[in-house]
C-alpha cells in the first residue's frame, strides 16, 4: 500500500497523521495519506514568494512548452507518487476506487485535464485577449498606442480547497503554473490522485517543485489556506457560494444549476433535442455543475418528461469496472439516503411527479456504498421547490414556464443552452446577468470552450490592471 506524504513547497514531509483511502466497495485501504494541521500552512506561508519568484526565473513560453510535457507525462507514463510509483492503469483504478466514479469517466476526465495542459498557450492567448504573457511577467509593458500597460499580479499563489466529485474541476487552477503563481493546495480526502499526479507531472516536466504545497488535512487547513493566501478558490455547496460572496480574496464553485431553455419557437419539435437532453442530464454520472438540471419550456414539458425519462429512467448501477457503466457510487452512503429524504419531500408539494417512478426502485443500498438512478421529475410552475433543486446525479427537472417569464424564474444558471432563433429573446439573454455561459443553439451544458473563461477569468481573478507611466531621466548636471 502507497504511503504518500504531503508537500510543503515540494519537499515531503513524514506526518505521523495518516487516514486511509478506502475502496469504496470492498473496504480495502488503497493508501495512506499523511495529513497536516492548519498551523503548518500558517507557518508555511511565510515563504510563499519563493513559489513565484522560482517560477518567474523561467520564461513563459518555456513553462507552456513544460505544461505541454506534464500533460504527456500525467496522461501516459509512471510517475513518483509517495514512497512508490503510479502507472495510468493504477490511477485510474485508485481514483474510481475512491470515489465512486466508473473507470472510463474517470479516463475521460483524464482527457480534459491533458487538454487544457496541451493547448495552455492558446488558452492563455484566449483568457488574456492576445496579451504579451511577459506583460504579465514583468508587471509592466507595451501594448501599442505609445501606452505602457501594466498588469499587476495580486497573490505569489493561488490556494485551492478541492473537492471529490469530479476530477474535471481540477482544469481551473492549472494555468496558474503557466501564470508563474504558485500552487498551495488542499485535496479532497477521496480524490488526492488527481491533484498529487499532476503536481508530480508537473516537476517532472522541469518546473521547480518549490511551487507547490499539498496539504492533505482537515477543516482548519482549507480554511488556513482561504485566510492565509491573498487568493484562492473554493468548492462546494450553495451555503459555500453564499459565504464567499463578494469577497474579491474568494473565487467559489458551486452548484451549477445549469439549464436548457426552449424557446417557443421551436418548442414543437421538442424531439430533435432529446440526445442533447440526455447528454447533458446524464454525462459523468450527473456530477458536475455543468450538467443540466433542468429544462424549461412554455408547453410540451410532460412529454418532454416522459421521453426523457424512458431514455436514462433505465439506467441501472453496474460494476465501475464496465465500459457501459454509466452510474457513480455514492461512497458515503448517508449522503445517498439524505439526498433521497430530500428529494421525496420534493415529490410531495402538488403539481410535482417523478417520471421515472415506473422504471424500478431509485434508491439502490449496498453494504458500504449506495447509488441513486437517474431521476426526471416534472413541475407544473417554476413555483414548485424542486425547480430550483440540483442533486449530485443524474436529475432533472421539466419546467412548465412562459418564455417571457423564464429569464426571471430561472434563477442563477451556470450553463444556459437556449434553442430558439427569436432575435428578440436572444437579446434579452444575451443581457441577462444571471446566466454565466450562454450557449445560443443546441449545445449540451456539458461541452464547454476551453478557449473562453469558466465561472470568472483567472487572469482577471490573479492580476489587476493599473496605470504606469514611464517618463526618461534626464541626464545630471556635471558639478562645475
């Protein structure tokens, strides 16, 4: 069994606090993690500018080209990993046996991850709008125009509390390497392999291990690291979100509450749409806050309901290991039979009816795990409580809603996907600010551009822009 250490600016340190991960459905320790405490991060963070000025010593371009090679070395070959070795084959096996996640999703979040490593130059192009990066280098430069534009960066790192649902969040702070701001961050108790692979790919590639911190621990560390570094990012729940609100220290995910809107124009053939409904309800087991949890339309939202209920309603718990698994575990079962409790209080406010009710029991209890099978309930009004509900599988709700009181009722939306061609109620989107990522036509919630920033731009979020004049000395007058 793998013992792995923290990092405290990329040297390991032997904790004599350890926790097992455990195999979600045998009980088997997979491997032993040393924890910290939050004083160590306190005390750790004296040095946090060594973390940028290593990562300042090396040109840009050449730390792009690095994160081109950790993205190869992360997703092909063996890398260190505590006091042994990972191979892929073992990644993917430990993080699918530590969260729940069916091994093919967990390669696809692999995927994703690689690609954003792959292509770092062209995202950074994107999130900068064609910036020179050695602006963001220097602090200060030439834009044209004859004006010096400078870009000051406000945290020699970024902290990150992570959490365990879905791998593919961890695309959010991998441009800070590129961005030369270090990493401090804390993992999620059942998903530490993503974050630990990368950061080793990442020293293997070249860049200086003293950039980053891995503080496995408890909640005195992430809130250490929410305090201590000047920025960070959190996830987690709404009361998460809610918390962090307005704090410029704090970028926090959430719940998505991510949305496909109809529009009456072409509410009729409603059928054309049913993949990208299932698509964006049911991809990666429904766990992440850009899949769809509700669809709105102004008429036709029973059958809506029903056909997509009888497309994942079906869909049943299968081993992690089948390529057709389609289903993540719930490792903490009480999380499974709490959600469950809540969302049969949901079934109980009139003009609320859960649509897969005739295709078996939802609810699947096993001995150390649980699952909860895909679920499609219809709401009469955007009054009903469940419309503003979101559940970490798949779930979703058929909204009855007018077009014109839809941009209102919706609520917050991560993701919107409007199919309509209605000029009109695209402009009216189009300003509306409670929608993040707007997707005008039938794209699935779930396929994001990774060319265009997600829930806040990181380099709006890391740096700030200020005025810089430089005007030439002139030279001495020699003493006569």
């Amino acid at each position: 069994m793998l013992t792995i250490h923290p990092l405290r600016w990329g040297k390991p340190y032997k904790s004599l606090d350890t926790y097992d991960v455990i195999h979600f459905d045998t009980g088997e320790a997979i491997a032993k993690i040393g924890q910290v405490n939050g004083g160590m991060v306190q005390m750790d963070m004296r040095k946090a500018q060594n973390a940028r000025n290593a990562l300042r010593a090396i040109p840009t371009d050449e730390l792009i080209k690095m994160c081109e090679k950790a993205a190869h070395l992360f997703e092909h070959e063996t890398l260190p990993l505590g006091d042994g070795t990972q191979s892929v084959a073992e990644f993917v096996h430990h993080q699918s046996a530590s969260t729940g996640l069916p091994e093919h999703m967990c390669r696809s979040n692999m995927k994703k991850n690689c690609f954003v490593l792959s292509n770092m130059g062209k995202i950074l192009d994107a999130l900068t709008r064609g910036l020179d990066l050695e602006i963001l280098r220097r602090g200060y430069g030439e834009e044209g125009r004859n004006v010096t534009v400078s870009m000051q960066c406000q945290s020699p790192v970024l902290g990150a509390v992570l959490p365990n649902n879905s791998p593919g969040v961890h695309t959010l702070w991998l441009p800070a390497v590129p961005l030369q701001v270090g990493l401090v961050l804390k993992p999620g108790s059942q998903e530490p392999w993503t974050p630990y692979r990368m950061i080793n790919a990442f020293i293997a590639a070249g860049i200086p291990a003293e950039a980053f911190c891995m503080y496995p621990g408890g909640h005195d560390v992430g809130g250490t690291i929410m305090s201590k570094c000047d920025k960070s990012m959190i996830f987690g729940s709404a009361q998460t979100v809610q918390q962090y609100s307005g704090n410029p220290r704090v970028q926090a995910h959430g719940p998505g509450f991510s949305k496909i809107l109809l529009g009456d124009d072409i509410v009729d053939h409603w059928e054309d749409y049913l993949d990208l409904m299932v698509e964006s309800v049911a991809s990666n087991s429904g766990r992440g806050c850009i899949n769809c949890s509700g669809i709105w339309a102004s008429r036709h939202t029973r059958e809506i309901a029903e056909a997509l209920a009888a497309r994942i309603g079906p869909i049943d718990a299968l081993s992690p290991i089948d390529e057709k698994s389609e289903l993540a575990a719930f490792t903490n079962p009480q999380m499974a039979t709490g959600t469950w409790s809540m969302i049969q209080q949901d079934l109980s406010e009139a003009g609320v009816q859960d649509m897969t009710a005739s295709y078996g029991t939802r609810l699947i209890e096993r001995e150390r795990c649980a699952y909860l099978r895909p679920m499609v309930v219809h709401a009469d009004s955007p009054a009903r409580g469940v419309a503003a509900k979101e559940y970490m599988f798949p779930f979703a709700s058929v909204v009855k809603c007018d077009q014109k009181d839809m941009i209102k009722s919706i609520g917050q939306t991560l993701i919107g996907t409007a199919i309509t061609a209605d000029e009109k109620w695209i402009d009216e989107l189009t300003n509306a600010v409670n929608i993040d990522r707007l997707n005008i036509g039938p794209v699935p919630t779930n396929r994001l551009n990774w060319l265009q920033p997600h829930e806040g731009n990181l380099i709006d979020f890391l740096f700030r822009s200020r005025a810089y004049q430089i005007a030439p000395l002139r030279a001495p007058v020699a003493a006569t």
